[in-house]
C-alpha cells in the first residue's frame, strides 16, 4: 500500500504520524511510504534520516493527499486538508468527531474512511491508541497547573506540594481513568494534597490499592463535585465518554463558590471540555480567566513534548497501521477493534456516540454499508 505522512499544520502540532522507526516497519513489510519534506522537524527527524529508513519525501501535502492509499496523521485534518481526502482513501488519526461538526462535514463529504485513534478498542475494552497520549496529557497537566498557579501567571501564587510547615495545594481530578491516574500521580509525587472523584466504585479501589492512601477517592456526585471543586486550588478535567462530547462537570455558577486564582486544567477539551466555561486554547497562548478562575485549555498538550509523545504514539499506533496497509478496509471487517475505531465511511457516521453527539444518523458498518 502507499502510506502518505502529510506535516502537521495545527498551531504548535510538533509530533509525525510516523516517526522514522515506523517507517522501517511499513518499508520492511512491503509498503511504499511517502513523507512530506519536514514532517518530522518537531522530533528532530530530518528528511535525510527517513529517506534512510526507507521513505521518499514529497515536496508538498498534495502530492502526499494525492498519491497515498492511506493517510496516517497526528492531530484531526484541517480544513484543507479535509478537502484532499477522497473516496476510497484511509485516514488513521486522532479526529475527536462529537464537538466538531464542521470536521465532520469535511470528511462525509470526502467520502473517506476515516478511523480515530480514540475509538480503537482492545480486547480488555481499553483504548489503546488514546492510552499513551493520555499518560502524557496526565503528566502535562500537573507541569500546567504548577505554571498556572504562580501569581505572575494570575493564579493564587502557591507552590503544589508546599513547603515544611506550610500546607500544599489542593488538587482535585475530576476522572480516575488514564489521565486521571497519572495527574494524581504526578501531583502527589510533588507533594500535593490529591483527591480523586470517579463514578465507578470498582475503579476508586484500583486507585486506593494504588496510592496506598496517599490518595484520596470520592464517589461522583453532585455535591462531592462542589465540596472538592470549591475548595480546590487545582481542578483537573480527566474524564472520558469515549467518543461523545465531554459532560459538563463543573459549570459557569460554580465559579463563583472557588477560591479566586484556582486553575482549571482541562484535558478533556478535544471532547468539548468539562468546564462548562472551557474553549480551546494554544500553547502559545494556553490560558485566560473567568471569574477569577484560569484556565488552561490546550487542545494538544502532548504536542509541547513531540519527541516522548510521538515515539509513545507510532509505539501503540503501529500494529494496527500495518493491519489496514496490508488489508485496506478489508482490516477493519475482519478485526473489531479496528471497526470500532471506524468513525466516517462512504460519507456515513459509523460510531454511535459521534452520531448521537452529532445529531446525524448512524449507520454501522454491519449493515451493508462496507459492502
């Protein structure tokens, strides 16, 4: 098959599709790769080092959009690079479809296949391709929230884990999941005072065995939300309905009830956010203020670590790129985690939860549609 790697063009997107080690295995497997000339300048990858693992470079993304079977990206395709895609191509990257409806046009109306990361499943139910970028985005969040909390950045001026005889920052993670995990992890390595609010009880015992009650875990509700959020210094946004929109947590009102210069960190924006006061932001600009409040709200928080996040993604990422360049579509029928990650084919939603969040009709592909 003709694997296409187009640069990623969102703002501050540093991270490749393949990195030149992947490349090896698509080259050694029997595939023709083509990579756009600096697609892996963010992880220091010149063009030279893929032409040696294998690759051809191409001088620009159309003739990678025009040339490939399969696109395999990064980050969800701009709108001009929606508009390259046809009918027939597979595109293998992040989309984040249930808040984006406007991407999701762009793809209908390409009549591309297009398979998410974030909805590929494995056999114990987990997300494997989402897994690695969200142990970064747990990471990031406490390094943001650290940032966000000195009062030069408009926060309440506190160090996370304190000092001897001063009390720590409070940090709440909303989600014990991937990224909840490790932003707990992260915070109370620091020295921080950490709570843990999750719906599955199940789940709050992993996490208690886990952190040997250095942690502590609430059950989810209404008002132990507010108890922990209004007393928080830092509020993390871990939660995760794989591929709907983010529920809202933590709404506009409740602003009003926390401690002026808390920090909101939002790592479910690419979802839609869980703060109902969030919008996405860049790392060139990462955070602004409602009612007191900072947020932070980057949508691609692994991107400022391109090197560690690339290398972790094509490592999850690789087994299932090969599967679809040496079976085409025929991959995704014959393996259930593939087709769960199918989102867009034939200018159809094939994913239930992007549907209903989308308000569009869903059409599986068991009923005829791959045909």
């Amino acid at each position: 098959m003709r694997v296409g790697v187009p640069r990623e063009i969102k703002v501050q997107e540093y991270r490749v599709g393949l990195t030149p080690g992947a490349v090896r295995e698509y080259v050694a497997a029997g595939h023709q790769v083509t990579v756009e000339t600096g697609a892996g300048s963010g992880i220091g990858a010149s063009d030279e080092v893929y032409q040696r693992a294998g690759a051809s470079v191409a001088a620009s993304a159309r003739d990678i959009f025009a040339k490939s079977d399969m696109i395999v990206k990064v980050k969800e395709p701009q709108a001009s690079e929606w508009a390259q895609l046809r009918e027939g191509q597979i595109l293998f990257t992040y989309l984040h479809l249930a808040p984006d409806s406007e991407q999701a046009k762009g793809l209908l109306a390409s009549g591309c296949t297009a398979i998410a990361y974030e909805t590929v499943t494995d056999a114990a139910g987990h997300l494997p391709l989402l897994a690695p970028m969200s142990e970064v985005a747990g990471r990031l969040a406490i390094e943001a929230a650290g940032a966000a909390l000195k009062r030069s950045a408009g926060g309440r001026g506190l160090l996370l884990g304190g000092v001897p005889g001063v009390q720590p920052a409070r940090v709440v993670v909303l989600g014990g999941g991937v990224v909840g995990m490790q932003a707990a992890r992260m915070a109370a390595g620091l020295g921080a005072e950490v709570t843990v609010i999750d719906r599955s009880i199940p789940r709050l015992r992993e996490l208690d065995d886990i952190f040997v009650g250095r942690v502590r875990t609430r059950f989810s509700t209404i008002e132990s939300v507010e108890e922990e959020v209004f007393a928080a210094d830092v509020v993390i946004g871990a939660v995760l309905v794989p591929g709907a929109s983010a529920p809202k947590l933590v709404t506009r009102a409740m602003l009003k009830s926390m401690r002026p210069g808390a920090v909101l960190v939002d790592v479910a924006i690419d979802q839609g956010g869980c703060f109902e006061t969030s919008h996405p932001t860049t790392h060139t600009d990462p955070t602004y203020e409602v009612d007191g409040v900072v947020h932070y709200c980057v949508a691609n928080m692994p991107g400022a670590v391109p090197v560690t996040s690339s290398q972790a993604l094509n490592n999850a990422t690789l087994p299932f790129g090969l599967m679809l360049a040496g079976k085409g579509f025929a991959a995704v029928l014959e393996n259930p985690h593939l087709r769960n990650g199918l989102n867009v084919h034939r200018g159809r939603i094939t994913n239930k939860a992007v549907a209903e969040s989308l308000g569009l009709e869903f059409a599986p592909v068991e009923s005829g549609l791959a045909a």
